[in-house]
C-alpha cells in the first residue's frame, strides 16, 4: 500500500470524512458497504464510494474499483476496467494492484496476454510482500519461463509465500526439499511443509503425504518380513 494510511475509531467518523471528501474515508467506506460491515451490504453503495476514492487518486481505492470491475459486483463485469483501474494504483506502489494486473496480464484479461508483464508486476508485488505474487513468481522461476531457470529463486519466493500460509507455496516448497531443487535434499523439511499444506487442503500435498507414508509402510513390513525369513 503506497503512502500513510489514516485511521478512524467508528464507521461514524469514517463516513463524516468521506462525506467531506477524504479519500481514504472514502475507500474504507466503499468496503463497509462492500463487505456488509455495520452497513447493509450494498454494492452500488460500495462503488459509488471506490469511484469517489478513486478519482481524488486514491491506490487503495482504485484497486477496489478494479475488485469490482472484475468481479462484476456493483458494475458491469468489464476486464478492460479493472486493468485500468489496477494500472493506476499498480503504478502508485499499491501490491495488491500490482498483483493483479500481473494475472490480467498472464491471463489475458482485459490487455493482451503478456508474460513478461506479468512478471514484472508480480515481481513488484512480491518485493512488497504479497504472498500470492509471491507464489506465482516463484512458479515462473521453478519453471523457466520468460525468466532464466533458477530454482533457488524459486525456492527463496515459495518460503516467502508459505511463511504466509499460502497452501501451493507450501506444497511446492516441500516439493523443492524432497527433490533437492534449490535446496539440499531434506525429506522431514519436505514433510513439514507438506504437512502444512495438507492442513489447509492442498490435495497435492495430501496425495505426496499418502504416497510417503504408504511408501513408509510398505518398506517397514518388507524389514519385517526379511528378519522373519532369517530368524531361525
């Protein structure tokens, strides 16, 4: 989030500033409508507000306006939009912005598919700690793709991701540790974050759990079964 953000103790306050034209009242009005939070929820209610924000050139505003031309919610689903409005606040240092124009542009919504803005806007996101844009950049680096292969980049952002609780960064991570991509060899580490991401119901994670403790069995009744051949 670029710049100082101001605080209000009531949905009163916020909603006196916002009727006086602080535009960060505004964007925190926007996602009280939004969001149903001491309000009814309402999503004409909650653009007017983002707009509002978004106009004075607010980040945090624009990005919601963005939220709300991709999802469709208070407006017509308009992708072109959203990428405008993510745009504007992308470039104002906002991550999560950044983040999301990154996909628009690795998906080819509303701008024409472009990877390698994709990367750069996730790149500028993830420096600025957003764990999803983080995980995604870390898939870019594993995979080779318009970046140079480097799988210890790839590890560096998937742990940023998964110390954040991103499931896929997780699984991934034990993923590296298991096949000592990026890292050396480590199979409890793998575990761990295996485990981690199994919790949160990452069905790669659960398979790779299964296999190992299936894998584990298997060769523990094998052992048995040896020293029962040998013993006399």
């Amino acid at each position: 989030m670029a710049g100082h953000r101001k605080t209000w103790q009531t949905l009163d306050e916020i909603r006196k500033a916002a009727a006086e034209g602080d535009a960060q009242a505004q964007s925190y009005l926007g996602v009280a409508y939004q969001n149903g939070q001491g309000v009814q929820q309402d999503y004409a209610e909650s653009v007017k507000w983002f707009r509002k924000s978004a106009d004075q050139n607010d980040p945090v505003g624009q990005c919601y306006l963005g939220f709300c031309f991709l999802s469709g919610h208070g407006v017509p689903q308009e992708a072109g939009e959203a990428a405008r409005w993510f745009r504007e606040a992308a470039e104002q240092g906002d991550p999560a912005a950044q983040f999301n124009l990154g996909l628009l542009y690795e998906t080819g919504q509303g701008v024409p598919q472009n990877y390698a803005e994709a990367v750069k806007w996730y790149h500028a996101a993830a420096e600025r700690g957003e764990p999803q844009a983080q995980f995604n950049l870390g898939v870019f680096y594993e995979q080779g793709h318009v970046v140079p292969q480097n799988f210890e980049e790839a590890v560096r952002w998937y742990r940023s991701a998964a110390e954040q609780e991103i499931a896929p960064a997780q699984c991934n991570l034990g993923l590296c540790y298991q096949t000592g991509r990026g890292v050396p060899e480590n199979m409890p580490e793998a575990m761990k974050w295996f485990i981690r991401a199994a919790r949160q119901g990452d069905k790669t994670a659960q398979h790779n759990l299964g296999v190992h403790y299936a894998t584990q069995e298997a060769a523990q009744q094998a052992a048995a079964e040896e020293a029962g051949e040998q013993s006399p």
